[in-house]
C-alpha cells in the first residue's frame, strides 16, 4: 500500500490475483521431471493458497461493519464449502477428459476474476459503512 499507493481493498485484490497467478504452478507439475521441482510448485502451490486465503478473509473485515464481520466470514466459509463439494464432483468427470493441471490454474484465475467483478460497486480505501456513518454524523 505504501510503496505502490494502493488504496486498502485495492492492494488486498491485487493479492488475490497475484495468488491465483501463482496457482498456475501448481498446474505445471506435470511438465516437470524431478520430484524436487514437483514438490517446490506444491509448495508454491500451498503459499499461493494461503495467501489468497487470508487476504480473502481480511478483506471482510474491511468492507464490513463489525457487527457484521462474523457472519460475512461464516458465509464465506459455507460458501467455501459448498464450493469444495461441488469442485470434488466436478473434478472426477473434467480429470478423465482434461487432466487435473488445467483445473488448478484455472478455478484460482476464475475465482480472483469474479472477485474483481463483486468487488467493482465497494469503496476502494474504506469500509462503506463506516463512511455511510461518519456522514450522517456530520449532518446531524
């Protein structure tokens, strides 16, 4: 934030899509022929994850009032959820036609692409809410 002047949620997206643009490397262990190669693009693979993972969950507690933040997160981990059961599904049948490195790389690529799209309407450097309050303040 401080070094490129990033606004708050904009840096928190930005690593989310730089996550998923990591993700793709654990869709090229296939390509690789040493173990060790194959076992450093998982654990880029587990970082990338990680990271996408925690900036995902900061990032309710920035666009939402803390009231709120817990249900946000128990939505966001239901919905994380629901999504784990139907990729399980999904990944059985596209894994016999396509292979598994595709799906990898492109659900992450996907998912950082909607959040993107969800995220157009909210305020860039504060908590919508919190502005929406300190206005009315201001007029009362």
């Amino acid at each position: 934030m401080k070094r490129f002047r990033v606004p708050l949620i904009a840096s928190r997206i930005t690593g989310v899509v730089l996550g998923a643009f990591i993700m793709i490397g654990p869709a090229c262990i296939g390509l690789v022929a040493s173990p060790y190669e194959a076992i450093a693009l998982f654990c880029v693979g587990g970082f990338a994850h990680q990271m996408i993972s925690a900036l995902v969950n900061t990032l309710a507690a920035d666009v939402f009032e803390p009231g709120e933040v817990g249900t946000a997160a128990g939505f966001a981990g239901m919905a994380a959820w629901i999504g784990g059961l139907g990729f399980s599904l999904v990944v059985g049948a596209l894994a016999d036609k396509i292979g598994y490195s595709p799906l990898f790389g492109a659900v992450d690529l996907i998912g950082a692409v909607l959040l993107i799209i969800l995220m157009c309407g909210v305020k860039a450097d504060a908590n919508p809410h919190r502005a929406h309050d300190a206005s009315n303040r201001a007029a009362a």
